[in-house]
C-alpha cells in the first residue's frame, strides 16, 4: 500500500501527546530506512515487546510513512539526474518507467527507466542478489545499428540485495523507434529482456556546403542531439590515426560549449575510441566524455560522442570549426 502512495500524498506529521514518544525527525528517517534495507535484504526480524500502544503505534506510522516516503522518492527522474545532474530535468517528460521485468535462477532483472534522443540511449536496470562479477554482464541485440558502449553500477540506488547499472547505447543512424533485446550472463541466469524504444526528442542539423574543411577533412553533416553528436566526414587519403576534433556550439543566449575529441596517436586506419576524465559535477565536465570514431577504405569517417549532461540542440544558433561559422536548422 505505502509503495503505491503518490509523492503528493506524503506529507511530515508530528505525533501528538506524550513528548516522552514523539520521534525527531532524525529518528523517524533511521527507523525507515533500517526497514526499507531489511525488507530488502530479506532480513526483516519480529519481535514483540511489552510495551504501551503508544509506542508501537508511533514506531509503526514512523516506518510506513519513511517507507512511503522513499519509495516515492525514487523514479525515473531521480535515476537519469545521478546521471545526467540537474540537466536531466529537461528531458524529464522523455524519461519512461516500462516495467519491464524477469525471473530465473533466483534472479530478478529489470528495466527500470529510460531516454533516449534517437542517437544515445541510458537504460537504468536492476539486479536482485549478489552483485556479480561477471565481466560480460549484458549483451543488447537490437534491429536497428544500435551498439552497447558498456555498463557501469548506479552507486546511488544500489544495496547489497539489490545492484543498478546503467546500461549505454548509441547507433550511428537517428532512428525513431527500435526494438531491444537486453540480455543477461548465462553464467548468472539466463534472463532476457525485450522491449521497444521511442525516441521524441529534436535534435539540430548542420549540412555543409561542399568546400568545408577541417584540416584535411570534408565536413559533410553534423547531428547534435541532447545526449550527444554524430559527425560525419570524408578524408581523401587516409593515414594514421583519427583526426582531432574541436567543434564550438553557440547558443542563443550567446554560451558556448565545446565539443572536444582527441584520439591516441596510432597508426591504425580504421577505428578508434576514448573518453574524458571527469570532474566533480556535470557543469565542469567537458561535454563530451565517450566517443567513437570509424573510417572506412575509401575514406568515409563517422565521429561520434556522449555527453556528460543535456543540452538544448533548438537553442544552438551556430556551430564554429576552426574558425568558420556554420547555421544550424
């Protein structure tokens, strides 16, 4: 009952009577909790005490209302923002809940939220039990060019019955709609979950005209999206490692972003891949923290990047590259 109460509907009550029963604040937040991880871990104790009615009454409109408290408390918004910070509020009404779920082995896993922008994707799912060391825990099959960029644990919202990850996707085709299949271990249980993603978020599109360079590279199209960036380009005579690159986003507010990627020197002529160092909070993160980069034989060369919070593309007013302004539309 208390797990299905709206966050509006919870509110702080104050016992009244003997002040010799009335809980602090404090002390109503620690008995909810000690419930909420006994409950959790399976390790809930009854035991009856002789004492006032008073009393248990109190202790029992304590833990429910902490209970209830927590449980609405935790939703998709909260997950997605121990991602994306206070930014992830502007995507708010793109976030899901499918409740989408399976058992096997004693296991439960589920999908506990998502977004997507049509380019990246964050699925936030849960595990019950041990947390396991697998180091190939999931694997994503999907009918679209979707690809997994890895996983990582959700610290935040993890106990030791129960373990979150974030779970990162991104295709180098916009799509609109795609079909999932998220797959556990088989060495944990052999769980499959399916499921589709609807993307309704905008995004902002550079076409450059026929003569743009950057270095040696053609621009062809940029696509920057609130999650993150497809960059497509061509090279004529591809040597080496992935070029650097350094895009500037103007805003109609007159603030810039910098889209920043820079790969290790290699004398590799066909892909590559990194990351940024992260700093405390998202606001001094650089923007783009994973990318990827391909090129083909004949020179075709697709970028792509994750940011480390959302942005806005319909308030891009231009992008800069090397110097020379470029429209959005």
């Amino acid at each position: 009952m208390a797990s299905h109460l709206p966050e509006e509907s919870v509110h702080s009550v104050a016992p009244q009577g003997d002040d010799s029963v009335s809980p602090s604040f404090d002390r109503i937040k620690q008995l909810a909790l000690e419930k909420r991880n006994q409950h959790l871990n399976g390790k809930e104790v009854k035991t009856v005490k002789k004492v006032s009615f008073k009393v248990i009454l109190v202790a029992a409109m304590a833990c429910l209302l902490g209970i209830a408290a927590l449980a609405a408390a935790f939703g998709g918004l909260d997950y997605i923002t121990s991602i994306f910070g206070d930014s992830a509020k502007s995507i708010q009404d793109e976030i899901v809940t499918p409740q989408v779920q399976a058992s096997a082995d004693g296991r439960d896993l589920a999908l506990e939220a998502m977004v997507t922008d049509g380019f990246v994707t964050n699925m936030i799912v849960s595990l019950t039990g041990d947390q396991p060391s697998d180091e190939y825990l999931f694997t994503v099959t999907a009918d679209t060019s979707i690809r997994s960029t890895g996983w990582y644990v959700l610290e935040d919202f993890t106990t030791s019955g129960k373990t979150f990850y974030v779970v990162d996707l991104v295709s180098e085709q916009r799509f609109d709609t795609a079909s999932i299949t998220l797959s556990l271990s088989r060495n944990v249980a052999p769980i499959d979950l399916s499921f589709q993603i609807e993307n309704q978020l905008g995004n902002a599109v550079v076409n450059f005209p026929e003569n743009a360079m950057s270095g040696q590279t053609q621009l062809k199209e940029l696509q920057v999206s609130p999650m993150g960036f497809l960059l497509i380009c061509h090279e004529e005579n591809p040597q080496g490692g992935l070029p650097a690159t350094n895009i500037r986003l103007r805003f109609s507010d007159g603030e810039t972003e910098d889209m920043e990627v820079s790969f290790a020197p290699s004398d590799e002529t066909v892909g590559g891949g990194g990351g940024a160092i992260l700093t405390n909070g998202q606001q001094n993160a650089p923007l783009v923290v994973i990318f990827h980069g391909t090129r083909n034989p004949d020179g075709e060369l697709v970028i792509s990047g994750q940011f480390s919070r959302i942005i806005t593309p319909a308030a891009i007013e231009n992008v800069i590259i090397d110097g020379v302004e470029y429209s959005v539309k």
